[in-house]
C-alpha cells in the first residue's frame, strides 16, 4: 500500500474567493474523487482550524495499491481539474508519499 499525504497553505484570496471559501471547494474537489479512480482505496480532507504561522490550511490523507495507482490518480483527469485549482489557489505545498505494509 502507499500512502499519499500532501497539505497546503492558501493565499488569503484567490479565483474570486476568501481562503475559507477556497478551502471548501478543495475539499468538495478532492472528495469528488471517491470512486472514481482506479486503486484509491481511502481518502480523506481535512480542514485546519488551528491558525498558528506554523499551520496550514488542508490536508490530504489518501491510499493506494500500490505505486502505479498512485501514479493512474496523478495523471486522471479529474484529479487534473482538482489539482489545476488547487495550483491557482495555494501558496504552500508539502507532501509525503511512503509505502505501508
């Protein structure tokens, strides 16, 4: 299994939208992707309440079969459309992808 976790901080206003705005249409983009790609198994958007510098401002927690569904996701084009927004409307980008037994 592989997981995948990337977490973003967003601008304060972006694509016509305040942060809290665009956080929940991240949110609404990647939950859309629930069955729907081939070989993600769970996925999970988490929306940060702490507003330390340190924090940001959602999380992606997901998993995968393996290296090549992780990959398939990447290259969907429904995750393309989730990811060219989220591009346009983060400031900060962070991510671990790891295999789990």
């Amino acid at each position: 299994m592989v997981k995948h976790i990337v977490m973003w901080r967003l601008k304060e206003h972006a694509e016509g939208a305040d942060k809290a705005a665009n956080a929940l249409r991240v949110r609404e983009l990647l939950e859309g992707l629930r069955g729907r790609i081939p070989g993600l198994l769970a996925l999970e958007v988490g929306l940060n309440f702490d507003r330390s510098s340190a924090a940001f401002d959602v999380v992606l927690y997901s998993e995968f079969e393996d290296e090549r569904a992780l990959a398939g996701y990447q290259s969907h084009p429904e995750h393309e459309v989730a990811a060219a927004f989220i591009g346009r409307v983060r400031s900060e980008r962070v991510l671990v992808d790891y295999k789990s037994e």
